[in-house]
C-alpha cells in the first residue's frame, strides 16, 4: 500500500485553505490581508519542516525499523503524532506547537491508513479513514483553537460528500460516469445545520470551525445547484427537475445573501452574503449559456439576458462587497 498518496493531498489541502481561514476574527478588515498572508508563511514553514522530517525519517529511522513489525508502528505513529498535535502545547508556544501539528496530522494518518486497510482488500476503507481524520483534525482544531484546522477538517468532510469542487475524491461518479448529487445535499446538510447552530445557541466551540464550513460548504452548495440547474445535466431538455431546480437555485441564493448581509456578525463572516450574490451571478450567466439558439425566438431571449446582465453588473459595480473577491 503506497501511503505517500495519502500524505500528499493532506500536503496539498494545508496549503489551500490557508488562504481561506484567519485567526483573529476581531482583526480590522485592512488588515485582514496581513494576517492571511502571515498564515500563509506560517503553514509553508510548517510544511517544510514537514518534508524535512519525511526525509530524515526516510534517510536515517527508516533503515532501522524496516523489520519492526507493523503493528508496532502502528502504535508509534498514533504515539508521535499524539504527542506532536496534543502534546506540544504544553511545552512550547503557539506558533511551535501549531507547527508540530501540521507534521502530527499526517503522521496520524499514515498509522490510520494502515488500519483502514487491513480492514479491506480494496479502497473502500478510503471512507472511513476520511472520518477518522475528520475527527482527529477536529479535535486538534479545538484543543489548539485554530480556524485553521478547523477548516482542515471541514475540508476533508466535503472530500467524504465527494465535493468536485475539490476533486482529489473520486467517489462523485457512479458506474455510468454521472455525477451524483451527494456533494451538494452532504454540502447543503452541513452548511445549513453550522448556520442554524451560529444563529441560535452558537456555542464557543463552534468558532474554530465556521469560516472552513461557511465557505466550502457554500461554495459545495453552490457549485451543485450549478450542476443540478443546468439544462445539459437532464439531457438538454426542459423537464419538471430542471424547472423545480431553477426555483430552488434562485431560493437558496436569496437565502443566502439575506442571511449573510442581516446576520453577519453571528456568523463572524460576510462569506455567505459574497457567495449568495456570487452564485446568483453565476447562475445568471450560465442560463445565458443555455439559451436555445436554435429556436426562432432566440433573440428575445437573448435580449432579455442582456437586460438582466446589464442590471446585475450594474448592481455589482456599486456594492462590490456583495460578492467574493479574487
């Protein structure tokens, strides 16, 4: 069993949602850029010491334990990264501590490999060991309070729904090539029960892992509606889904940006707001991609499209803060 394909995406989703996840949720907004970027730096160090390590071990420790047995491993792995991700809080500070985690995740999950497969010939333990890591990831979320890696975490639950958003998880395709809609209802699920959470009891808990689930959850949300509003998905014909998908793509993007314009400081974020005003958009463009050119009247529809683009620019180009920013 080649580990290494483990370990790489974890590299590749620490990098990734860096850009995603603050700190300081009572940080100024002009500064909000210095912070991002400050995590940036801190995670690229972080990874660094990361591949060192990987090297080192490759170099120096691993000629010496080729012959341990594994399940002997097993048990130091779970025992340094332990250590490392609970452990180094209490002996160094924040910046060292969230360091040696970032090394202890992917140790931990090395070790968790190994015994998701021995469980399974095939890869479908590939699941269970993403909620392993979930849950590891989760707690070192909260015992480090670390937005951070708790959009980690909340990162590897849209890789269990099979987000294709970030599509390092095959598992959105069924046996006729389809995309199936678990990304968005596993999506909508969790963005809607983290939102229901914040605008109610809103535990302290809670705080480390909202930006991660209100962005990728949304973004997961949004990108299928994307899919299951198009007229392509249902063969390029006008079917009762499609018209039923229009209406609920348009709902939950109002939704969307009425709750995150009114409610934004429960959530800690106007990211819903950005995404709803995005994904409307988005969502007008591509009906203007799906118009039936064929069709005689097509240059009424046509007109109608423009007008409505017109005005949602228009609309754009007075309140950018409606919308993310790239």
């Amino acid at each position: 069993m080649n580990y290494v394909r483990l370990v790489i995406p974890l590299i590749v989703l620490l990098i990734g949602a860096t850009a995603c996840f603050g700190q300081e949720p009572e940080a100024a907004a002009d500064v909000g850029g210095f912070f991002s970027f400050v995590n940036v730096i801190w995670v690229f160090v972080g990874v660094l010491f990361l591949i060192a390590a990987i090297g080192l071990f490759g170099q120096y420790i691993a000629p010496l334990i080729e012959n341990t047995p594994p399940v002997v491993l097993e048990i130091a792995g779970y025992a340094v990264s332990g250590a490392l991700v609970f452990g180094s809080p209490h002996y160094f500070g924040p910046i060292a501590s969230f360091i040696m985690g970032i090394i202890g995740i992917p140790v931990f999950a090395v070790a968790a490999a190994y015994r998701a497969a021995s469980f399974s010939s095939d890869d479908s333990w590939g699941r269970g060991l993403l909620v392993v890591l979930i849950g590891f990831t989760g707690a070192a979320a909260l015992y480090h309070n670390s937005q951070f890696l708790g959009g980690l975490s909340a990162m590897l639950l849209m890789w269990l729904f099979g987000s294709w958003v970030f599509p390092l998880y095959e598992g959105f395709k069924d046996d006729s090539g389809q995309i199936v809609p678990s990304a968005f209802w596993g999506s909508s699920a969790t963005l809607v029960g983290t939102a229901a959470l914040a605008l109610t009891l809103n535990p302290p808990w809670l705080y480390v892992f909202k930006p991660g689930v209100l962005w990728l959850a949304g973004l997961g949300c949004s990108s299928g509606l994307l899919i299951l509003s198009c007229r392509y998905y249902y063969g390029g014909g006008v079917t009762l889904s499609w018209v039923f998908w229009q209406g609920m793509a348009v709902l939950a993007g109002v939704c969307a940006l009425f709750l995150g314009h009114t409610y934004h400081s429960v959530l800690g974020t106007t990211v819903l707001q950005e995404i709803g005003a995005t994904f409307l958009a988005t969502f007008l463009a591509a009906k203007i991609i799906e118009i039936p050119w064929d069709l005689n009247y097509w240059p009424w529809l046509a007109l109608c499209a423009a007008a409505g683009a017109y005005m949602a620019v228009n609309f754009a180009s007075k309140h950018p803060d409606y919308f993310l920013a790239f």
